[in-house]
C-alpha cells in the first residue's frame, strides 16, 4: 500500500515539473477562477426606512443575539426527558413558542430588509423559512390537532434549527465544506480497500486451502488453520 502512494505522489511530482508554479499556488489560481462570489443585496436609497432595517439585520450584534438564540434553543430540546411531569412539558412548550416566534420575526425583519424576491434568492433564507413555517405547523398541530391527526414528524423541524449554525459559524462551515470534499476521494478509498481484501483472499486460499480437515475433528480443525 505505501509502495503504491509513493509511487502515485512520485508520478504527480514529475508532471508539476513541467510547470513554473507549484502544486498548492496552482491549485490556489484553479479555485480563484472556479470561484462564484456571494452577492449581499443591499438597498440603494439609503435614506429609506428598508435601508436601516437592512442595516439592522446585518449587523454583528443581531447576528449573535441569533445564535444566542439557537444556543439557548438547543439547551431546551436537550432538557426534555421520558416521564416528565405535565408542569415541565408546559413549560418546555412555552419556551418552544417563544423560540418559534422569535425565529419567526427573524424572518419576517429580513423580508422587509431585503424584500421577498432578494430574501427567497439565498439557499440560506429559504431554510430558515421553511423551518419557521414547519415549526409553525408543528405548533398548531400540537394544540389543535391531537384527536384527530399526528404528524410527529413535524418536530424535526425544531431540530433543524441547529442547522443554523452552520450560517452563522464561518468555522463550522469550513469544517463541513471539508469533509463534504472529502467524499470525493472515498470511493477510491473503497478501492483500494477492496483490492487489499481480494488479495489476502487469493493468498489466504492459496496457503491454507488445500490442508485437508479431518471429519471427526471438524471443530479443532477450523481453529488450527
């Protein structure tokens, strides 16, 4: 296995010898050219009331008061446990609503800010306004629904508010993008692998396949060989 990466490595150093540049500056001068930047809408007039509220939105301060949010909302699905008295689930439910609105105006203080064809143009925004509107559902449901209809799985959507770290944690987000990229290399990975156990086969069967097993003494024979 090392003979064959000391080789691969040996092989991709010869063809960088052909080029002025390195391997990482190349790589660097492929990923500037591949890269698409993110675009912030922002409005023009400034003196608009949308204008300050998008000054709001994006500030540092509501960004962290959000994850504060997110933090406190993740204690709070950790806090519930089996066989709970009825006064503790109330009171989880109560901090489930308060979450619930909160993400919910959230969302509708950037729709103002950005407008709703800019808001639903980020990936981002979509997520979390699909969960607000799930969670939302999974509010009405939980009060008005119980006799007559159960959708539990309505709750993954209080769940999928820790997602929202991935936004707002720059960090997080590098650690995600690598190991996404790192599943290009897995199925090579498989293979190599796989061609190791398919010659220990061939050479397990070829040392130990013919050695005859006696028919009274089957078992000590398995554990001899």
């Amino acid at each position: 296995v090392a003979l064959i990466i000391i080789t691969f490595q040996e092989q991709g150093d010869k063809m960088m010898e052909e080029y002025s540049l390195e391997k990482n500056e190349r790589a660097c001068i492929d990923f500037a050219i591949s890269a698409k930047p993110l675009t912030r809408h922002m409005p023009q007039n400034r003196q608009s009331f949308q204008y300050r509220m998008w000054q709001f939105v994006v500030s540092p301060p509501f960004e962290y008061t959000i994850m504060a949010m997110i933090a406190l909302n993740t204690i709070v699905l950790m806090m519930k446990f089996y066989d709970a008295s009825d006064a503790y689930e109330n009171v989880l439910k109560m901090f489930n609503n308060v979450f619930t609105s909160l993400f919910s105006l959230e969302c509708l203080l950037k729709i103002m800010a950005f407008g709703v064809l800019n808001y639903f143009r980020d990936a981002w925004n979509i997520f979390d306004f699909v969960t607000v509107l799930g969670s939302i559902t999974d509010i009405l449901v939980t009060e008005f629904g119980n006799n007559f209809i159960n959708l539990s799985f309505l709750r993954l959507f209080r769940a999928a508010r820790l997602i929202k770290l991935l936004r707002q944690g720059y960090t997080i987000r590098i650690l995600l993008w690598t190991f996404v990229q790192s599943f290009k290399a897995l199925p090579y990975v498989c293979l190599l692998i796989a061609m190791l156990f398919f010659i220990y086969a061939i050479i397990g069967m070829q040392v130990f396949g013919n050695i005859g097993i006696e028919e009274e003494d089957e078992e000590s024979a398995i554990t001899q060989h």
